[in-house]
C-alpha cells in the first residue's frame, strides 16, 4: 500500500514539473523564432571571445545564439583585432550592425534587438 501511495506522488510530481516547465520551454523555443528573424533581417552581432558583455548578449537568446550571424573580431590568443572589423569601425564589443546599415555599440535588450530588425519580441 505505502509503495503504490509513493509510487503516485512519484508520478503526479513528475507531471506537476513537466506542467511548470512547459511554458518555460516554450518560451527558450520563442527565442529560436526571434534569432532566426533577426539573422535573416541582416543583423550581425561583432564581438570577442574574451568580452564579458559578448557572453551576456549571447545569453540574451537562452541557447540561440548560435542562430545570429556573428563574427568573432579577436585573433585566437591575442586581444587584436581582426582586419574586417577595424574596416568596420567595430572597435567596442559587442557591436550589432543592422539590416538598415545602422550600428549600435554595447549590450543591447532583447526588445531594442526587436526595434532594430521588426522581429517579434520572443513570448
């Protein structure tokens, strides 16, 4: 009896947590949809493996971000830059340049990336 008791609150706390986590994994799958649109609308984002504001933009797209057009500006083992950037101008990271030609420097909200490129902000 204690064991099939143990055995259905096993299973109803396995569902309850599938529940709770659905909207939230809904939401990361949204974020999928949003990097997509923004690569597609002529977006890149510039920026260096060692620049701490490139880690958190990249977080920005919880697990994404491998979607966005990106170019990494740093020589592997050097803090120079790479040559295509400096023909940029990109010399702050991350820096987004957009469909439109404008650029913006600095870790950017997700809703200013969605101003930027008319993507819809991820639910």
């Amino acid at each position: 009896m204690k064991m099939k008791r143990l055995s259905t609150t096993c299973a109803l706390a396995t569902l309850l947590l599938v529940a709770l986590s659905a909207p939230e994994m809904a939401s990361a799958a949204g974020y999928g949809t949003f990097a997509d649109c923004v690569r597609n609308s002529g977006a890149v984002m510039y920026g260096t493996s060692w620049c701490p504001l490139c880690r958190a933009q990249r977080k920005d797209f919880r697990g994404y971000a491998n979607r966005l057009e990106y170019v990494e500006c740093s020589i592997p083992g050097s803090r120079k830059t790479r040559s295509k950037c400096e023909r940029l101008g990109v010399d702050s990271f991350p820096t987004w340049i957009f469909g439109d030609g404008a650029k913006r420097e600095g870790k950017l909200s997700v809703s200013d990336i969605a101003s930027h490129t008319g993507c819809a902000m991820p639910n």
